[in-house]
C-alpha cells in the first residue's frame, strides 16, 4: 500500500466511524444470520416431511458450543454465528445404501421439493414480515407538504406548507407515490396541480426542474423534482389488506431481483452496482434508524434476493442442485460424480470471485467518501 493510500484510510477511519461499522457490522451478521437459519430450516422440514432422515441441524458454523440429539437428528449450537447448515443422511455417494430415508435414494421429485424448500422459506418470511409491518404501521408519505424546499419550481410557483395536493394534471391523486411519479415523468413540463389549501380550493402551475440521477442500471436519467417533502404519516392496514400488502410487496421485489440479475449478466447493469456484506451493513444501520417497519422491509428486502440468487443455476447453490435434479428427472439417471465435482469447484470459483468484486465495491463507496 502506498503513503498516499495509507495517508487516505486514516483520514477516513476515525474512532467514531470503526465504532459505526461495528454496530452496522453486528446488526448485517445477526440479520443474515436468521435469514440463513431460516433458509436451512426449510430445508429441514421439507426433508422430515418426505421421509428423509436428517442427521444434524445447527445454528452457526464451526466447533459446536452446545448440542442434543433427539430422535435421529443432533441439534447444535455452533460457536460461528454466520447462519447454519442442515446434514441429511445418504447425501454423499458413498453414504447410500438401501436405506429408505437416505437422501439419494429419494426420487427426484422430493429431492426437488426439499432442495426448492430453502428459497421458498425465504419467500415465505419475506412475505410475513411485510404482512406484520403493514398491521403495526407502515411509514409513508401523504398528499400534504411538510417542506417547501427554497429556491425551488415549488417555492416560485406559490405552494406552501400545509397544502394537499389532490390531483395533478386533471388525474386525482390519492398517495404520494402518485405525486412522485407524475413530477419524476415531466421534467420541464407544465402542469396543473389541484391543491386544497384550508377551505380554499385552487390550481396552481408548476414546471417541474430537470434533474440528472443515477438509475437502477446505474445510467443517467433525466427526472423532475420541484422541491417539496411530504408529511409521513403511519397507516396501519387491517389483516386481510397486510397478507395482501405482503404478497403484492414481495412480488415485487422479486421481479425487481430478477430483472436485476439478469441485467447483471447482460452487462447492462455496471458491476460495480454489486453491494456486499459492508454495503449490506450500512443499509441495515440505515434502515434501522429510520424504525422498526422499515427495518422489517429491509431485512424482507434481503430474504427475497437470498432467495432468489440462491435459486441461480450455479454449481453448490440451491440452483445447480436443481439443475442437476432435474437433468436426471429428463434422462431418466443422474449426472456423474465426477462431472458433479468439477460444476462444484467452478461454481466455487465463481462465488468466491463475486464475493471478492462485493467487497472492493464496499470499500470502495467507502474511502471515496
């Protein structure tokens, strides 16, 4: 490392900041420690449910601290609290004999159902914690403006604290997310915004600024802001409305993940777009200052795309499992050992490598500021 480079990490690390990374450090591990006890816990329970014998689930990896056998399953504790693994019996080839309740000697169909079960518990939690967020209360922005922002299309134009914008262009507006997404379409458009101020009702025209922002693929986009920050008010939704507010929010993300994954390939999305553990970190202390909802949808946020890249098609994921299931399920036998050994040792390569690139992005963000 050179003066310069070493010059320029001590002026970015401060006591105050280690001590922050810490914090947000302890929160990602503990976060994506459940979300990975429950990934595997899935995998548990399909496997007891189709008759497959289990021989060890543990919480965290490592030496183990503390465990008990019950039946034919050992439960540990495991001194690495980085998430957990579930040991079936007759996973490895030489292990398999006649055994009923030995993995590979399932038929493919349930193999596919307890190996599909980890993503699907992903899924699943994704959408209870949403479902839950949405009964206590979730933060959002309503139609009155909390803050006129000076110097700004709304200040000029006359809007003031208070008001509530009721439709916009001749469309009636009913949720903030309306509001953004009429001004982010009409950079240096004109037009009409309904507002009831008091008693009063009146039109007053806007022209919303044009403004360069980075999008999702990381390009630039030209959207509209004019420069008002609405009133957050908590909203509560009653039981039927939170399953399907949970549904319909984790069905997004989903589409959202995938979209995203497949730009990635495509190279439309930068790589540098990548986030890793620290990025994942900081996120959390975020989302955790902001309340315990928003902290909820973030870790939903976090158990969907653990899901969903667990599903991708790469040797020693949930995926390649899949992939290989199912060639078997189509050629009528398995795909060799020794071809299996070999997809592994790829597969590792390639998630140590993208493990890697998340990382230099994460410091990255981090020592140019």
């Amino acid at each position: 490392m050179s003066t310069i480079s070493l010059i320029s990490f001590f002026d970015a690390v401060t006591f105050e900041r280690l001590y922050g990374w810490a914090q947000f450090g302890l929160s990602a591990l503990v976060i994506l420690g459940l979300l990975i006890v429950v990934h595997e816990y899935g995998h548990f329970i399909s496997a007891r449910l189709v008759g497959v014998r289990v021989e060890k689930f543990s919480i965290g990896f490592g030496p183990k601290l503390v465990s008990k056998k019950v039946g034919d399953t050992e439960y540990l504790v495991s001194a690495i609290p980085l998430g957990g693994f579930v040991k079936f019996y007759g996973d490895a080839a030489e292990e398999v004999e006649n055994e009923e309740d030995a993995f590979l000697n399932q038929p493919v169909w349930k193999r596919l159902v307890i190996v599909s079960a980890g993503p699907v518990f992903n899924i699943v939690l994704a959408v209870a914690l949403v479902s839950l967020a949405a009964l206590y209360g979730l933060p959002e922005g309503s139609r009155i403006i909390d803050q006129v922002v000076d110097d700004t299309p709304a200040q000029s134009s006359g809007l003031l604290e208070g008001d509530r914008i009721d439709a916009i262009g001749g469309v009636q507006i009913e949720t903030w997310r309306q509001v953004q997404d009429a001004i982010r379409k009409s950079p240096g458009k004109k037009l009409d915004f309904d507002i009831a101020r008091g008693s009063d009702q009146l039109t007053i025209q806007i022209t919303p600024a044009e403004y360069t922002a980075k999008g999702i693929d990381g390009k630039d986009i030209t959207i509209g802001r004019i420069g008002v920050i609405p009133r957050q008010v908590v909203k509560s939704y009653p039981l039927h409305e939170a399953a399907f507010k949970g549904v319909e929010w984790t069905w997004g993300v989903v589409k959202l993940t995938v979209w995203a994954i497949s730009k990635l390939i495509t190279r439309e999305i930068p790589a540098d777009q990548i986030a890793g553990p620290v990025g994942i970190m900081q996120m959390a202390g975020q989302a955790a200052k902001t309340g315990i909802a928003n902290l909820a949808l973030f870790i939903a946020m976090i158990s969907v795309n653990l899901g969903i890249l667990n599903l991708l098609p790469i040797p020693v994921l949930d995926g390649g499992h899949l992939l290989f299931f199912s060639i078997e399920a189509v050629a009528g036998k398995p795909v060799k050992l020794k071809h299996q050994e070999i997809a592994q040792q790829i597969g590792v390569f390639m998630l140590m490598s993208l493990m890697a690139l998340a990382f230099y992005n994460d410091f990255t963000r981090i020592f140019s500021g």
